[in-house]
C-alpha cells in the first residue's frame, strides 16, 4: 500500500524563526499532487501549500514554501516568520491517483513566543 | 460563502448501534468525499460520492456505507458500531472527482466526534 511518512511526530519553534517539517511518500504514479493540510485545535483541515509534480519549480504560499525533491520522493515544508497561530497539526498528503489521499500521520507543530 | 458542514458535532453510542453522520458540501462542489481520523493518526479515505453514486472506496468494511442526495449533500452510516470505530469523521468536498486537473483541492469541514462505548 503506498504510504506517506512524517518522522517528526513533533516540532517547536521560536516565533518569528523559520522551521521545515520533513515528509516523504512513495507512490510509483508518474504524476501525482502533493499537499500540506494544517489542523488547528477547531479540527477543520486548512489548505495550507500545493506542488504538482510535474512541475519542477517549488511551490511558495507568502510565508510557505515546498522543497519538493522527485527523485527522493521528499516534500518538505518550510514555514519562515513563525507566528503564534501557526501552531497546529500538519498533514502531508500524496493524491497518487483519482478520488483518494492518502495522509501522513502528522507533525504537531508549537510555536513558542 | 458557507463552507462544509457537519453534523452532529459531537456524539456518543454504544456498541452494536448504528449511526448516521451528515455533511453538506461548499456552495458550489458537487463531490463529497469522507474520511476516518483515529486519534493522533491522519486522515484515512473511506469513500467519495460524486453523482449520486460511491466511485471509490478505501478499506472500510461494509458496515461503512453511504448516500449522496441530489442536492450534492451527504450521508455516511456506519452499522454494528464497534469500539474502534471512536474517531474524528471528517466530510471534504471538491468540486468534480478529486485528482483531476484542477479539481483536487478539497475543502474539509469541522468533523464528527464518535464515540462509541
């Protein structure tokens, strides 16, 4: 079954400074989406960054960015200029084919201030 | 705009029952997908509804089932409810079949708590 890996079930970073939360998949689809979802304590999963993978340049969102590696099978999230409400639970997902996401088991995120 | 909602928000049953969970898309999707969320896990598909009819399911027994109303919202049933069935059940809609161009993007709404005792 493919599968995607957080090997950080938790992270913490200064307000203000930058943290990168890791997170590989392995499906063997040749094109594929990948995301990152973030989860707050209201539950609501929330959008946060997309990288389509055939694109090669990596995908920004303001303070968000990917360093999405293909042949790795590596997609990281970067979130610079920390701030207290991005603290939160975050989901890397890999939509290797049609209807279905397949979701990371997460990485809590604390900002500390 | 209004976005997915669901409910109830929050609910509590015993083994052996069955429960109805509802779900209504954002204005304007047309497919609704649902998701089991056990605790400290992340999501997992069940299954997702897109005219009116299942087109694709995850790993869920039977006792998982569903319904989509021609007004694009949601059911989803659970039968026989067993206690590893406790978990947060998140409704996510999209607008055409999740995974293709333009159309993956879903938007998730708040969840139901289960809890099943």
């Amino acid at each position: 079954a493919q599968t995607v890996t957080q090997s950080q079930p938790e992270m913490s970073v200064q307000e203000a400074e930058t943290v990168t939360l890791s997170c590989t998949y392995d499906t063997s689809e040749s094109d594929y989406y990948l995301f990152w979802y973030k989860q707050p304590p209201s539950r609501q999963m929330i959008l946060v960054i997309r990288q389509e993978a055939y694109k090669q340049q990596n995908a920004t969102e303001n303070r968000f960015s990917v360093n999405f590696q293909k042949a790795a099978k590596s997609f990281s999230l970067k979130i610079s200029d920390s701030q207290l409400g991005d603290a939160a639970m975050y989901f890397c997902a890999d939509l290797p084919s049609p209807y279905k996401y397949i979701f990371g088991t997460g990485t809590r995120l604390k900002v500390l201030a | 705009d209004a976005g997915v909602t669901q409910s109830p928000t929050h609910l509590i049953k015993t083994r052996g029952q069955q429960v109805t969970l509802r779900c209504s898309p954002k204005s304007g999707h047309d497919t609704v997908s649902w998701y089991q969320q056990a605790l400290g896990q992340g999501p997992q598909f069940i299954f997702q509804y897109y005219e009116e009819e299942e087109r694709q399911r995850g790993n869920f027994p039977d006792r998982f089932s569903g319904h989509q109303f021609p007004n694009y919202s949601s059911e989803l049933n659970v039968n026989a409810l067993l206690l590893g069935d406790s978990a947060l059940y998140l409704c996510a809609s999209s607008l055409g079949l999740a995974g293709l161009s333009g159309a993956n993007v879903l938007t998730f709404g708040a969840g139901s708590r289960l809890t099943v005792l």
